[in-house]
C-alpha cells in the first residue's frame, strides 16, 4: 500500500487507520490481512474505510465477504468501521439492514457516515468500558 492511501489518526485518543477512498477495495480477507498489517505496524487500533473502497459483494451477506473480513479484524482484535452512506444497499436487503444494525451495537465493525462519527462512537465506547471496568 503506499503512503497516500491512508493516514493514521487519533480519534478520541485512538489511533486510526484511515483509508482514502482512492486506494485498493477492501474486497477479500487478503486485502484484509493488509490493512491489518499496515495498521498493526503503524500502531493502530482501528481502521476506517470508505464505503466505496467494499465491493458489491461486501454488502451481498450470502457471498460471505464481510463476515471473513470481519472475521480477520477480530482474530487480531483491529476494529472496522466503514465510513460512508450504505443506505441504499440497506434498502435492497432486509438482512444487510439487520447486519448493520447489530454490528452498530457491538464494538468490533460500525457503519458510520463520516470520521467525525467514529470519533463520537469511540468516545462513548471508552465512556462505556470504564463504567463496566
């Protein structure tokens, strides 16, 4: 991956991945372990891709591409948000609309609009584990 293909930020005192939306599609688990790496390297503990960087088949559940992706995230315990606006492949398909809901509610994979939103999602996460620590 080169260097402009991503940056990494603090978000709420997290670093982050964040993927440009020129870059290679996030469309199976190698380009997964990818990210991971550059993101493990860099210290990160999130990576954020745009919408357009997941392929079709991200978002049609019975390929399976997004649950082994998410799967890898999780293996090596890297969260994943993609940033952008899904509802149009939300609308096509009541169990991608379930897959996000439920996702939005755990702390491993979010479907955000924008950076902005993650940063505001990682805040109440870390709000949320100190008051459960």
């Amino acid at each position: 991956m080169t260097e402009q293909a991503f940056t990494v930020r603090e978000l709420a005192g997290v670093p982050v991945l964040v993927c440009g939306p020129d870059g290679p599609p996030l469309g199976d688990e190698r380009a997964a372990l990818d990210l991971i790496g550059d993101a493990g390297y860099r210290g990160a503990r999130w990576v954020a891709v745009p919408v357009e960087r997941c392929g079709d088949d991200f978002f049609r559940l019975r390929t399976r591409v997004a649950g082994d992706i998410v799967q890898k995230f999780a293996n090596y315990r890297m969260g994943l948000a993609v940033l952008g606006d899904v509802s149009g492949y939300v609308e096509a398909s009541a169990a991608l609309a379930d897959f996000v809901r439920e996702s939005n509610r755990g702390r491993q994979l979010w479907f955000l609009p924008d950076a902005d939103a993650l940063e505001e999602r990682l805040v109440e996460s870390d709000r949320d584990s100190t008051r459960h620590a």
